[in-house]
C-alpha cells in the first residue's frame, strides 16, 4: 500500500482493510510498533485474553486499575488516566482506521472485543472476536443484503454514528463510569485522552489512508463530540501526519519519573 493509494479490493474479509493497513504499518520501522494489538487483530477468551464486557460492568476493573498502579508506580487516579489512555488508544484504532481507510467499521462493542493486560509494556492489548461491521451499500459485503455480522447504512454520516454508538456509548462511557466511582478524574481529561490517542493513530496511519488525514480526522472528532479537545494542524517539518496539542493532560507528569507528552497542554 502507498500513500494516498486505495486497497486493491475490500474482499469478503470484514476486517482485510484494517489488517492491511496495520500491516503496513508495522513494516515501518520509523513507526511506533502496534504491540498494543493481538497478532492478525483477532483474539480469543484464554491465556490472558478476557472480554471487554468485565471492563464495562466492573468486575474485572480493579484488577484492571491495580495493574496499571504497579505497572506505572503510580498514585490512583494518575494510573487510571494512564490505564484508560492506553486501551482507548488501542480499541479505537482498528475502528478509526477502517471509516478512515475503507469506510468499513468495525464495531468495537465490548462483548466483540477482548484485552489482556499485565504490570509492563505494552500495559495493555486489544483484539477482536466475532465483530459486527458496518459498511456502505457499495462495498462488497453489502451485495446481497445484510449479512448476520453486516450493518449496511446509508452514507458517512450514519458510518460515523455507528462507530460513536459502539465506542463511546456503548464501550467506553460504562468504563469510564466505573472508573469515576472508584478515583476523581474528570470527564473530560479523559475524553481528551481519547481525542489525542485518535489524533495520534490517524497521524501515524497518514501515508496509508486515501484521503488528505488532516480533514479526515476532524470529521472523526467532530463526529464523536471530541474536536474541542485537541488543536491539529499540518506537521511542521512537512512529512505525513499531524502536529497534535492536547487541551487536557493525561497526568503522566505526576509519575515517579515524570513525562511530559510532545502535545501536552502544560507545555
């Protein structure tokens, strides 16, 4: 795949845009590596491996947050920040990728979707299971109707809603809730975490994906209520990608070894 080109062709794989595009990705050594990911995107429960539903109803959320504190040698509330910025990194990308690489999303609700986590890096990973996606009339798995884990909608827009509904409402707004019951954390340090990690994977996804990435990722964020989040704007050395500014931190200034992010607002 090269920059501004398109995928031969969608194929009957739900998931072959995404697969293809983190793929090429990962064979850019100047790019961050996807180790954040399960291998081929896909996962199972075992080894590890658990459904995204134990995050959004709270059962395995503790194990979750106490992980992230050993992980990071935090206090509470700076590795729940930190916690919640890496999965929502990771369970956005394949969904923010494929609207923005092949207009076929998958939808990242959390009985799809499965993570393992543990006290190093990568701290967390994601992958999905049986994902439904949803498409346009044109693409190929449209032809013939709707299939049992096919969405057929009628244009960008209602692509848009669909990847909201199953990200944010139906995903993250029940972790996050969770996560508010047990440390102070506003929402919106962490609706800006997400902003930035979507920001940040669309920048690092610029060579792949067909149309220019500056416009496409404020059509995501304005689409999921996050454009007031974050300041985008052209790379400054002229390469591919985004220049990103938070306007909320993630609070990985408050570690033991404290870390300033290149976007972040108290810069």
């Amino acid at each position: 795949m090269t920059r501004r080109g398109t995928l031969a062709t969608l194929g009957t794989d739900p998931l072959a845009p995404v697969r293809d595009t983190l793929a090429a990705m990962a064979a850019r050594p100047e790019l961050p590596p996807l180790a954040g990911l399960a291998p081929g995107l896909t996962a199972t429960p075992g080894d590890g491996w658990v459904l995204a539903t134990g995050l959004t109803d709270g059962l395995l959320l503790d194990d979750f947050l106490d992980t992230a504190k050993r992980r990071w040698h935090a206090s509470p509330h700076a590795a729940a920040a930190l916690a919640w910025k890496s999965y929502t990194y990771w369970l956005a990308l394949p969904a923010v990728l494929g609207y923005a690489v092949a207009r076929r999303v998958p939808l990242v609700r959390p009985d799809s979707v499965l993570a393992c986590w543990a006290p190093r890096s990568p701290f967390v990973a994601v992958g999905l299971g049986d994902v439904e996606v949803a498409v346009l009339a044109a693409d190929p798995l449209a032809i013939g109707g709707p299939g049992a884990r096919v969405r057929v909608v009628a244009d960008d827009a209602a692509l848009l809603v669909e990847l909201r509904a199953s990200l944010m409402d139906q995903h993250l707004d029940p972790v996050m809730e969770q996560i508010r019951d047990r440390v102070h954390l506003g929402r919106r340090t962490l609706w800006g975490s997400l902003a930035s990690g979507i920001a940040y994977g669309m920048s690092r996804a610029a060579d792949f994906v067909p149309a220019p990435v500056l416009p496409t990722t404020s059509e995501i964020l304005t689409a999921l209520g996050l454009d007031d989040l974050v300041e985008l704007a052209p790379r400054r050395d002229g390469r591919p990608g985004l220049e990103v500014q938070r306007r909320t931190c993630c609070l990985a200034f408050t570690l033991p070894e404290p870390k300033i992010c290149s976007g972040c607002c108290i810069r």
